[in-house]
C-alpha cells in the first residue's frame, strides 16, 4: 500500500469512492450524511488544490481510499460541547475518509498513516456513521464531544494523542 497525495487525474476515482462509501453509508442506517452529492467534484478540486487530498493506492495501482488531511486549526473545532478536546497542542485534521470496499481495514491504514505524520488528531463524523465511530474508537480514537460545521450540522468529535 501506498499514499500519496492526490492530482487532479484522480478525481474521477475518487467521486467513486466517495459514491461506494455513500452507499455503504446508507446501506447502514446513516441516510443524512454526504448529501446532496457530497463531496462534490469542486470540494475535492479545491482539497487537492490545496495540497490536502491523498488517495491511497493497492499493489496493483488501483486507488482503495481518499481522504483529506491537514495540519493546523479546523474553524469548526473552536467550539466544542458536551466534552472537551484532550488537548490544545497543533493537530491534524482528517476529512472526507472514504474507500473502496474492496481491502479489509483500509481505513485503519489511513488513520495510521495521518497519525504518522502528527500524533495529534481530531476527526468528526455524522452521529449516524456508526461505522467510522466503531473504526475511530478501534483505533484509539476518544470521544470528545460534539462540534458543529459551518451550517450548523453537529458531527461527533474525537482526538488521538500520543507518541506512535
């Protein structure tokens, strides 16, 4: 396995993923998150326009994940409720972690590989996204509260600190 940031030849790919990690979403009970075309294919230009964007890519080529990461502040995690952030150190943030279904514990790899590069984190997801809270908690990921985006949609919050 390997990640690597993403260019702008990936981005059909990566739509896909995004389409195949929705379907899981709704295939789970989570009907309210990534809507409405959510990422769209502007969201994901303008992450890797950014230098954000990492697809991760199987022996064979292929791209099995995408996700969106950072270091430095995330707007949204200025406030948070209901708890309290384990720290207020620089941190990583991931956004938008979705694969392909087709490697066993891609996500994992994912998480582990942005953990690598700060071992601080914060990630949020949709209440409803029971799987991506079942991989955060199995991952050493702890629940901190909830945040809020832009438009006011809460998203559980969770953070992971500490030496790798």
């Amino acid at each position: 396995m390997k990640i690597r940031k993403a260019a702008s030849t990936d981005i059909d790919k990566q739509l896909e993923v995004f389409d195949f990690a929705r379907s899981i979403m709704r295939n789970t009970g989570n009907m309210n998150q990534w809507t409405d075309g959510y990422p769209s294919r502007e969201v994901v230009e303008n992450d890797i326009a950014a230098g954000n964007s990492y697809v991760c890519i199987d022996d064979s080529g292929e791209i099995v994940a995408t996700f969106c990461f950072w270091k430095g502040n995330d707007p949204t995690y200025a406030y948070i409720e209901n708890g309290q952030w384990l720290n207020d150190e620089p941190y990583g943030v991931v956004h938008r972690l979705a694969t392909s279904g087709k490697v066993k514990g891609i996500g994992t790899y994912c998480l582990e590989w942005c953990f690598q590069q700060c071992n601080n984190i914060r990630v949020d997801t949709h209440h409803d996204n029971w799987v991506m809270q079942s991989v955060l908690k199995k991952d050493g990921y702890t629940e901190c509260g909830v945040i809020y985006l832009a438009n006011g949609s809460p998203r559980v919050a969770f953070q992971k600190y500490g030496q790798e």
